[in-house]
C-alpha cells in the first residue's frame, strides 16, 4: 500500500506488545503449599492437638527472625560497608527486641494452651520444645517445613535483587505485621476450638489459615504496617499507548 503524498505512515499498534499483567511465579505458591501440608496432615493423621499446632507456629516466629538476621547480612554483603555498620546496630537491636517479644509470646502460648506446662523462662521453653517433640516425634517435620519455607524466602530474597535495594531498618520491622496478626487469628482461633473440645476439622482450618499467609506472602502481598509508598506502587497506564501517532504534513 503506497503512502500518501505529504504524510507519514502510521504503524498498526503491535498487539503483543500490550501483554497482560505479571503474575507471580508458580514455584513459590506450590512450595508454599507443599510445606503446609506437613502440618495439615499432622493434624489430621497423627493426633497433633491444638497446643502442640500453635507452639510449632510460635517457633516460626524464631526461625524467622533468625532468616531476618541473615537478610540483614546479605543486605550489607550487597550494598557495601556503611550498610553493615547500620545492619550491625539494627541486627543486635533486633535481637534484643525481637527475642523479648518471641519469650513474652512463647509464655503466653503456654500459659494459655499448655495445661500444667510451665514456660516463664527461656529455660522452661526450650524443655517445653524438647518435651512435645518427644512425645510427638513427628513435629520435626512440621518443623522442618517451617525452615524450608524459611530458606526459600531467603533465596528469593537474594536471587530478586531485593537484597542491595532495601536497607536494615525495613528489614528490621518487617516481621511484626505478619506474626502480630497471623497469631491474633491462631490464639483467637485456639480458645474457641478449646471451648469445642479441639474438633480435628477446626485444627485443619486453623493450619490453612497459616498456608493462606504463608501464599499470599509468596505472592508478596503480605501483611505491613502503612500504606504502600509511592514507589511500591505500580506506574499509572499511558494514556497515549496503543493510539495511532497523529498525522504531520511533511515540510517541503
């Protein structure tokens, strides 16, 4: 088709190039999944009672801030050696502060769930952790899940990059939102199924409640204190994308 004197040819819009949105890969939604099981099936198969399921999920609590420590590592290794003075003194406050809220949320755990199980000091607790597992030797698994999914958010946080772009500080708090309301849901969760004599179906519901966190995180839509910033957020749409240009007249 010949062009018309005094214009310029204007390009069709390439279709393929307005692809649809992103989506999440697969791999970390399945693993996400799969590591849940354990729990599911500790549950439903090998008589794991509510006190023995919530005590497992505040151990995740540890392995998770021992992940965010080593976030903190990677971030300064990444970005260089002002980096590591800050993740040196925000890891060692991090410590502190986090270790108080896991002790004082591992006593409230037994206290409310454990019977006679006493659980005031870190010595009690660690007793506490070795009794349960020895009665019920098949929360080594669960608890091996919960490092495995722990070890996958850490590859991935290498692996996107995100390790030289955040900084300690959004390291630092970003574990509270997600324990403080996850585990809202599971003390909640475990007085009323206490009140209905532990039924296994409301166990089952309580570990997929924790496989929905555990997915929408994979998903990186995670719980967090605030809003969104502004460079979290996607760009608007371009209003001009998918016009044709507009015709010139061509300068003689």
């Amino acid at each position: 088709m010949r062009a018309i004197p005094g214009h310029e040819s204007t390009p069709a819009p390439n279709m393929n190039a307005m692809k649809a949105p992103q989506v999440p890969m697969a791999w970390p939604v399945i693993a996400a999944i799969g590591f849940n099981l354990i729990p599911i099936i500790g549950v439903a198969f090998w008589g794991w009672s509510a006190f023995a399921l919530i005590f497992l999920y505040w151990l995740e609590n540890v392995v998770i801030g021992a992940r965010t420590l080593l976030s903190m590592g990677a971030n300064a290794v990444a970005s260089g050696m002002l980096t590591g003075f800050a993740a040196i003194f925000f890891g060692g406050f991090f410590t502190m502060h986090y270790g108080l809220f896991c002790f004082v949320h591992g006593t409230f755990v037994v206290t409310l769930f454990g019977g006679d199980v006493s659980g005031d000091t870190m010595g009690e607790l660690w007793a506490t952790a070795l009794n349960l597992f020895a009665q019920q030797p098949q929360l080594y698994l669960g608890l091996f899940s919960i490092v495995a999914w722990q070890v996958v958010q850490f590859v991935r946080f290498v692996a996107s990059g995100t390790a030289k772009t955040t900084n300690p500080m959004a390291l630092m708090i970003q574990p509270y939102p997600r324990i403080i309301i996850l585990h809202l849901t599971i003390i909640f969760g475990g007085f009323l199924l206490m009140a209905l004599n532990e039924p296994v179906a409301g166990l089952i519901v309580m570990a997929l409640v924790k496989t929905a966190f555990d997915v929408a995180e994979a998903m990186g839509k995670g719980p967090r204190f605030g809003a969104a910033k502004d460079e979290d957020a996607p760009p608007p749409p371009d209003p001009t994308r998918g016009r044709p240009a507009p015709i010139r007249p061509r300068r003689r």
